[in-house]
C-alpha cells in the first residue's frame, strides 16, 4: 500500500492499519486486508497481532520500522515479555512476525490467563483532543488497552468506554478512532488508579531478557523475608493474604478476577512457592507493590530478579548396579513387587523399605523404576453431570431470547458459546457436558438456515417499510446474490417469487 502511515508514539499497529484504511479510503474490510496483507483471512488483533513483517515491508529500511521495533513500541507484549521465559519469548515474537494462528496468546499464557483482555475499546478524552492538536488526527493508544486499566496517568481521568467490539461479528475489520459513536465513563477507584500507575510503568520498561522461573521463584522468596512476612523459617501465607486483600481492597480483586482463597491451591500461595508455570502481569505488579507497600518499583523488582544467580541443576549420573551376593533383604523386596506397587510394598513393609534405602540406595531405586505401578489420577474437584445441567439451561434461556430477533448473526456453534460463562471452560470439556453439548448440536444454524433466515427477514422489513418488493431488493436487503446461496436456498428464494402472496406484495 502506497504511504502506510507511520505509527504515533504508543500507537496500537492495529490503529496504524485503521488509518491506512482512512487514507486510502478503503471501505471494505477484506479489501484493507488485501491492500496490507495479501491476506483476507487476517484477524485485526489488539494486543499481540501477527503478519508484522508485512506491516515492516511496508515501510522503507530508513525509517527502522523493523519487526522489533513495532513489537516493543506498538503492540502489547512488553506488559507480558519479563515475566516469561526468554526462550518462549524469542518464539512469541517469530510468531508475531508471521502467521501465530493464535500461537502467540497460547505461549503467553493471554488464552489461559484468570486476567481476561478488554472486550470492547477505551480511549481517554483529553489525550484524543491533545493528538488531535499535535498530529491533525486521532488514535488507539496501546495504553488504554491494558487489561485492568481503567485510567490515564497523563492527564488523571477515567477512561471511556466505546461500542467498538473486539472479537465480535466483524473480527476482520480494523475499526478508526473515528467511528466511535458512544461513549460511557468507567467508574475508578484508588486501586484503579494505583493499578494503572504500575502498568503504565510495566509498558515502559525496556528489557532485552527475562528472568527465568527459578529466579522469579528466588525473587518471591527473598521478598516475603525482606518485608517480615516469615513465621520462623517458613512463609506466612495468611499474613500475606491478609495483607494483600487489605492493601487492594476485596472488591477491587474480586471485579479484577485476581481474589485470593485460603485453599492450599491458591494462586497467591503458589507465587511465593517454587514456580512451575508462568503468573499474569497483574499478578506480579499487583502483588511487588502490595508486599513492599508501594516502596519498590517494577522495574526494580525485574532488575532484582534478573540479577539473582541461576542455580544449575545437577546431572544424576546413570548407574549400574550388579546383584551381586544379594541380601536377603533384597530378595524379600523383589517378591513383595512381584504382588505390589513399590508405593504399596513400602507401606506393607516400612522396616525393610528403610533398610534397603539406608543400605542398598541405588540398586532400590532402579528395581522400583522398573517395577513402578501405573496412576490413573480422577478429577473429581467438578461435578461435571451437575454443572453440565446449569449450562444446559442457561443456554435453553440464552436460545430461547436468541430466536426472537431474525438480525443476529448466524447462531454457529462458536457464537453461542460465547455467550455462556466462562467459555473457554466449557469448550475445553464439552465431551464431560454431554447435554450442553446435544444442544448446541441441535440449535446451531448451518448455512441453509441461516441464509433462509435473512430471507425472511429481508420480507419483513420490505413489508414494514411499504418498499416494492422487486427480487434484486429483497436480495440486497438480505445481503444474498445467486452466487453466495446455497441451492437449497436458491429454489427457496425461486419458490418466494412464484407464490401468490407475493405477487400481492409487488402489485400492492
């Protein structure tokens, strides 16, 4: 595309593509797609966009707008980048160079995370009015979009919501700054504004590496001694608990999905223990600030940890152990796991399972490897046969409302899961909801129905409307031709222009 804009300080990639689209007038979505992309099949994404490197082609090698640059000033990865390791990073941003398919919000652990992104658009009026001033025109700053951030730091406002959709019925569309029609104020709190100050601090802070999981591990455990949250040589959870619900407010935590639990799987105990998979941003900034009461910035906090010494661990040498002049012991152990797992030998007989280990350490370990049992772990945390019902019914209720209005989009499978809660959830473990599953079977509109459906609608608002029902209108109305219909649909339309009611219609 001849002069793609140039992305603004903090300005979304998605925002530079939508003014493209301005610029060049380009009215149809698929046909931006193709001007920017070669590519109809793109989804305009906010936070961590893919097909970068056609966004770098197309500017020139003197202007240094390579594929990091845009990453680290344009998108929103820097907010993930330090808390995720460096190997997986390196990854992130090769997908996000070229097609990620959603590869990158997966290895982010965005897909997962308990921290949902921003379902519709903000934006912040004293900073549109200020671009405006400055650059003759407005755009997405990629700092509203920050999930959880509900207010500017510049210009200490709340922000605004608009009707822009993210993720909704045109998921292909790049939509301006300029086709915002409604707009609402977000109510904030002191923890709303606290929040944003340490995002907008995270978004700032450049890094070429991350600290690994072990340092982050190291890092916590240093924190909690550092600021007396320690009962003898262990941490105190609880008092960590209550400190942290205290210094954010329940409420806040709760409407940000970050509430704590006493339960032992809570995600507050598990950062302050060894880490065995990555935490959300919002966990990390929200608790550094509260252990520390606000005393150590962010980016103090990752430059701690980076600095921390990696501990390598320690490669077990393979042994060969010869049964030579067995013990008797020995013997006795081999014919306890000819009948038992070694888990339940040892619990048969403690005594002899202590001497074995004492005496004969690595020969007991190679006999119990070879002899191990297999586990068939059952979840039973979920009461899947109970839960399946809830959901079968809230989506009965959610059909039923659905059926009354003819203008919604085609009721596909994944458009009604989207509207059940939590939806990730429910689409992971549709074979556990076998009723959930029968109805969406049921009620989902292939094709044929839905294009019937449009039909019918279309002769509707032509009656409502008092228009003369001519065959090209109700094609237009419908947003139909002879090419897109199915056959089946064909003969239905064929069949609507041969019947009596409707040469009514056109004579009236």
């Amino acid at each position: 595309m001849l002069g793609f804009p140039t992305p603004y300080a903090n300005e979304l990639l998605y925002s530079t593509i939508a003014r493209a689209g301005i610029h060049d007038g380009e009215m149809s979505p698929k046909q931006l797609l193709d001007s920017v992309f070669s590519n109809r099949k793109v989804i305009a994404t906010v936070d961590l966009p893919s097909h970068i490197q056609d966004i770098e082609d197309q500017y020139p090698k003197a202007l240094g707008l390579d594929v990091t640059q845009l990453i680290n000033s344009h998108t929103l990865l820097p907010i993930y980048e330090p808390f995720i390791p460096t190997e997986r990073i390196t990854a992130i941003r090769n997908w996000m160079s070229d097609d990620s398919q959603g590869a990158a919000h997966l290895a982010s652990g965005v897909a997962a995370s308990r921290i949902k992104t921003k379902e519709k658009l903000l934006l912040c009026q004293e900073c549109v009015s200020e671009q405006r001033a400055i650059y003759g025109e407005a755009y997405w700053d990629r700092r509203w979009h920050v999930p959880l951030v509900k207010y500017c730091i510049k210009h200490g406002r709340p922000l605004f919501e608009t009707d822009i959709e993210l993720n909704g019925n045109q998921r292909h569309a790049f939509r301006s700054i300029l086709e915002v029609t409604q707009i609402h104020q977000l109510n904030v709190t002191d923890s709303d504004v606290k929040f944003a100050n340490l995002a907008y601090q995270l978004i700032d802070f450049k890094t070429t590496s991350s600290p690994s999981i072990g340092q982050w591990t190291a890092f916590y455990r240093r924190l909690a001694v550092e600021y007396g949250f320690q009962l003898g040589n262990r941490i105190d959870h609880r008092k960590i608990d209550d400190h942290y619900n205290g210094y954010w407010g329940k409420a806040w935590l709760a409407n940000s999905d970050l509430n704590t639990t006493t339960k032992d799987t809570s995600w507050l105990k598990g950062i302050f223990r060894k880490h065995r998979k990555s935490f959300s941003f919002a966990e990390h900034l929200t608790v550094i600030d509260a252990i520390s009461s606000g005393s150590l910035s962010i980016e103090e906090a990752i430059n701690r940890a980076m600095n921390i010494p990696v501990q390598h661990h320690k490669i077990k040498k393979e042994v060969h152990v010869k049964l030579v002049a067995a013990h008797t012991d020995q013997f006795e152990w081999i014919d306890l796991l000819k009948e038992h797992s070694p888990k339940a030998a040892r619990l048969l007989k403690q005594a002899l399972y202590t001497r074995l280990y004492r005496n004969h350490y690595d020969w007991l370990m190679i006999i119990n490897e070879k002899n191990k049992g297999s586990t068939n772990y059952i979840n039973n945390r979920v009461n899947w046969s109970q839960r399946d019902r809830r959901v079968a019914k809230a989506l009965l209720i959610i059909i039923n409302t659905l059926e009354q209005d003819l203008s919604l989009p085609r009721f596909s499978r994944a458009y009604l899961l989207k509207k059940l809660t939590p939806r990730t959830t429910i689409e992971k473990n549709l074979h556990r909801l076998p009723r959930t599953l029968a109805l969406l079977e049921r009620y989902s509109e292939c094709i044929d129905e839905y294009q019937a459906r449009r039909l019918t609608r279309a002769i509707i608002l032509l009656l409502q409307r008092k228009e003369p029902a001519k065959p090209w209108l109700l094609l237009r109305e419908a947003g139909l031709s002879h090419e897109r219909m199915t056959h089946s649909v064909n003969k239905l339309f064929e069949e609507i222009l041969k019947h009596d009611s409707w040469r009514k219609i056109q004579t009236s």
